[in-house]
C-alpha cells in the first residue's frame, strides 16, 4: 500500500502540470517504452521503375510506439528508368526456317483444318483457318495458312513458336497443321557469386511457362532487376536442341547487400530524451537464399533499445516470413517527474507472413497475416515502490500484456513521374499468451483499422511533391501502444508529441524544390510543409486538444548515402510545453549516413 506521505510526494510532483498533460506524458512514456517497427509496400517489398523502388511513410509518434501498422513508404527518391528491354533480352533465337512449297501452282482441295500441339489460341486459329476450308487451295497458299498461324503466335509475343505442315498422305482433304509451341530447356545463371543461382532461376521460371512469351519474359526480367539483391541482369535467348527448344543465358550483377546505417535526430519524446542516437545492421543476404537478418540499437538520454529481425523467401513469387523481437528500457528524464524515477521495460515479438498476389514492375500487391504480443511494465523508483499502473488498462503492478493477429494489405503502383502507395491493415486483439483482461479498462479485447497512402509525384527535375495520408478506427478504448499518436517530427512538425487517441486522421503535404546542386552530385532542397492531425477517443475520455495543425519550412540535403535535413515548425494552433528542448521549440533535424558494402 502506498503511505500518505509517499502520496503526496507524487501529488506534488504530478501538480506542477496540469492533469492533462501529465496523462499524456505517462501515457507516452509507456507507449515509447515499446519499439516501433517499420517494413516496406514495399513498400514494394519494396519495390524501382521509374521512381523509388520503395517508398515510405514514416512512422507515427511518439516515434517509439509499437506501431502495429508498419508503415508502407521509404523515403521517396527521384525518379530512375529501368534498362530498355534491348538491355534486357537483347536477341531471340532463330525460328524454324520456313517450308517451301515444292509445286505452289498445285491445288488440293481441303475439306478441314486438323490443328494439333496447341495450347492457346485456339479460337483465333479456328477463326482464320475457317475462310480457307472447303474450297480448292494451291501449295502457296496452304503454306500461307501456315505462316498466318506463325504470325498469331508471333504478335501474341509467342516469338519462339512456329506452325509447320509436317508430311502427311492426305486422305478425305484433312490437311494438318502442327503447332510447335516455344519452350525453354535450361536456364543458365552467369555472374552469382553469394546469391544462389536457383534464387535466379527459381523466378525466371515463374515468367516462363510453356508457350514461351517473350513480354512476359521481359516483365519477369524488370521485375527481377528491382530485387535489392541484384544490380544488373541481362539475358540472351538462344536455340535449343530441337525446334521450339530454347536455352535462356541469365548474366547477373549482384547488389551489394551489406549496410551500416548510423544516424541520429532529435524525434524521441522529451520525456525520455529526445536526442536519438542508433545504428543498425542490415545484411540482405546472409546466408546466400535471399535470407535478411537486421539488426538495430537506438540510445537516448532515458532509453536503450534493441531491435532484431529476420526475414527468409518462402518461394519464388516473392512470399516471406519475418520473425521479429525488440526490446527497450526507458526512464523518465523530464524534471517534473524525475523524483518519482518512472521506469517502463518493454518487450515485443511478432511472426509475419507476406506474399504478392500481384507483381508487375510498375504495380505490386500484397498479403500478409502477423502474430505479436507487446508487454509493457512500469514501475516507480520512489521509496522503492517497484511495479506501478501508471497508463490505462494496466494491471495493479503495471503490467500490460497485449495479443493480436493482424491482417494486412500492401499497394504500391509506380510510373515515370509518380508512385502512389497505400497500405490497410485490421487488427484484432485477442485473449490468448496471459493477455490483459480488464472489465472496464482498455485491454487486449479489441479491433482496429489502420489505413495508410502516399503519393510522391515528380513536377520537374528534382522537384516532389509528397502527400501523406493515415487514419486509424477502432471499437474501443485502447490501451497506449496500440493509440493513434499526432504530434512531433514524424506527424504534425511544429508540435510536441502532444495526443494519444483510440482514433485519429492525419494530412500532410510537403514540397522539395531543389536550390543547390552540387558538382559532386549533392542536392540541396527546399522543403515547405503543412501537417494537420485530429484524434478522438471513445468511450468518456476526452481530449483537451484533439486537433493540431503545423506549417514551416526545411531544408533537405542528400549526397550519395548521407542525408542530413532541418526543419522548423510553426505551430499554428497553441499547445502548452516547456521549452526545454529544439523539438519544443519547432526545430527538428536528422541526420543519416547508409553506405553499402
């Protein structure tokens, strides 16, 4: 039990803020004590045509929250061309060579058309032969038959397909018409050295199936060529053995796949620290499959954290399974609060499966299903006092332990000058794992969709225009980790991490007009923004705010793998802070350095 004195020793402490504030501040010290988790649409998986590959929004604050939405979009990049499809595939093997008619000025009289060997087309044939049947025909123009079903083939990209008339004795005028339809016997995968072949292989096969068709090729070749893995392929189609026989020679460059990647930026809440240090690891082919291992530490002035993750191909049309475990020790460094030695130990571990159903070199879409379970535990320093609720739904010794499956939905569609990217996701909580069960609190009974777009369009050389969009739903009250955040660097820039609702809308819009170009290939960009989030609660909590909108202006530079940018924000509706920090303050910067090895 807590004595009186201890008592208002935390009243004291709790009454230099308002109510309001001080349940936010506790309410993100446990929603940052649990790390958030970032993916890809990819994007797009990550996904580049003609623009970024992948593209990404990040993630929304407090920067720390175990977002169970990863968020769809990297940072948008300028747009870049695949190779031509010369580059590609740049020959295709010899057809059979054409039959000659030994007597053309010999007529037969040809009652039916027997087609054999084929596959596809076979009402496109039943229709053009059909003109040419029961009437008299010479040697020319039977071979002529020939070479229009040659042509149909061909025009449908069938290129290594080919109609001959074999020898035959002709008996009550059948003529037949054998169809050989183009197939590969063998891939030949040149220049791997880590990346196993069959990785290759494996999804060349999935564009070749049996009547060969060269656009479909070259697709799976432009898709292929978007895998971080590789840097350049090429292929050279050649004659096989026999007629419709055909050896594909597949020459690779690999990507290099190892990245180093330390940064630091002040988008952490004050509370904790807002000066963000981190470094991670990311191998993008450890064990030569197309396996990912990533490995992450984030450092604060309150807060250490671990990330781990590891990603293994399921098959060869791109589908994963990512196994995911992080974990984070904050403690309360804001002045108000640092009697009371506030301390959250947080803990999340996910297994997620994705699979495209749909992937095209300028669209992807995908499916995926994740199990997680995120653990929170606080605790007050104070008199020794140990485990303490100090957030909603938390257990009288301040644990809370949330289960949930969660479907999710991945889109991205990219051209020559635009990518637009969404992403859907519904999650349901469950009471499995020892799961928080309250009877009036929030707990881990509930559902909640999350929907996230993007849409990076480039207006002139150099020049984004990026719109975010993001908007959560839910039943019921829940319980921090799993709010909707608005505010800070990653929302609404110009205000502190300022609101935690069960639902919420957020709009952003940001211009990147470049003002310097650097002979050495450095960009230097003008970045004017306007953020606006609104969040409501249900149930009876109320919000004191519920909408916040910021405006200002930054400035972006990129030079190879570093990227350094500063932003000011003005806050263009009030929100009480304390000016301890250049995050309350509107001043937000990051700075990035990603070399690949």
């Amino acid at each position: 039990m807590l004595n009186l004195h201890l008592l208002n020793k935390i009243l004291l402490a709790i009454a230099k803020f308002s109510s309001s504030l001080t349940f936010t501040l506790l309410s993100f010290v446990i929603a940052s004590s649990t790390y958030a988790r970032a993916e890809s649409i990819s994007a797009l998986p990550s996904e580049t045509t003609d623009i970024a590959q992948r593209i990404d929004v990040p993630n929304i604050p407090p920067q720390d929250i175990p977002r169970p939405l990863p968020p769809p979009q990297p940072e948008p990049t300028p747009p870049e061309v695949l190779p031509p499809a010369s580059d590609l595939l740049p020959k295709t093997p010899n057809l059979p060579p054409a039959q000659q008619p030994s007597n053309p000025l010999d007529t037969i009289f040809v009652r039916e058309f027997e087609i054999v060997g084929n596959t596809i087309l076979t009402q496109e044939i039943s229709e053009l032969v059909k003109e040419y049947t029961g009437q008299n025909l010479t040697f020319a123009e039977l071979f002529a038959v020939r070479s229009k079903i040659s042509e149909l083939y061909v025009k449908g990209g069938y290129v290594t397909s080919a109609a001959i008339i074999p020898p035959q004795t002709l008996e009550n005028g059948i003529v037949k018409i054998q169809i050989i339809e183009g197939s590969l016997e063998d891939i030949e995968i040149i220049g791997t050295r880590r990346l196993q072949p069959n990785y290759v292989r494996s999804r060349i096969k999935v564009a070749t199936n049996t009547p060969l068709n060269i656009n479909r090729l070259l697709e799976g070749l432009r898709v292929l060529q978007l895998d971080p893995l590789i840097a350049n392929i090429s292929a050279d189609l050649q004659a096989g053995t026999s007629p419709g026989k055909n050896l594909l020679q597949v020459s690779i460059i690999e990507a290099k796949t190892l990245s180093i990647t330390p940064s630091i930026d002040n988008a952490r809440s004050p509370s904790v620290g807002s000066f963000r240090r981190q470094v991670g690891f990311n191998q993008a082919n450890l064990l030569g499959f197309g396996d990912k291992l990533n490995l992450g530490y984030t450092n604060t002035d309150g807060s250490n954290e671990i990330n781990v993750g590891y990603t293994i191909p399921l098959n060869p049309r791109n589908g994963t399974l990512r196994l995911g475990y992080g974990k984070i020790n904050s403690n309360v460094i804001e002045p108000a609060f640092k009697e009371l030695d506030i301390e959250a130990d947080s803990s999340y571990y996910e297994l997620s499966y994705r699979q495209p159903l749909l992937q095209r070199s300028r669209e992807e879409f995908a499916v995926g299903l994740t199990l997680s379970q995120q653990q929170n535990q606080t605790s007050l320093g104070i008199d020794n006092i140990g485990g303490f609720p100090l957030s909603p739904g938390a257990d009288d010794n301040g644990r809370t332990r949330i289960s949930a499956v969660r479907f999710f939905q991945d889109w991205v569609k990219r051209d020559e000058r635009q990518v637009i990217a969404a992403r859907s996701q519904f999650s349901l909580g469950l009471n499995l794992f020892d799961a928080t069960i309250n009877n009036d609190a929030p707990d881990s009974r509930f559902f909640a969709w999350r929907g996230q777009a993007q849409w990076t369009r480039l207006l002139a050389a150099d020049t984004l225009l990026l719109v975010r969009g993001d908007v959560q739903l839910a039943d019921s009250s829940l319980v921090p980790f799993e709010q909707f955040g608005i505010g800070g660097q990653q929302t609404v820039r110009g205000c502190q991490d300022a609101l935690l609702a069960d639902n919420g809308v957020l709009f952003s819009t940001e211009f990147r007009i470049p003002i310097l170009k650097a002979k050495g290939g450095g960009l230097l960009q003008l970045t004017p923004f306007i953020d606006i989030g609104t969040g409501w609660n249900n149930g009876e909590s109320n919000l004191s705010e519920d909408t916040l909108i910021g405006t200002g202006l930054g400035l972006l530079w990129q030079q190879g793998s570093l990227s350094a940018r500063i932003d000011y924000g003005i806050p263009l509706i009030s929100v009480d802070t304390d000016q301890r920090t250049l995050q309350d303050n509107g001043i937000y910067f990051s700075i990035g350095y990603s070399p690949s090895f």
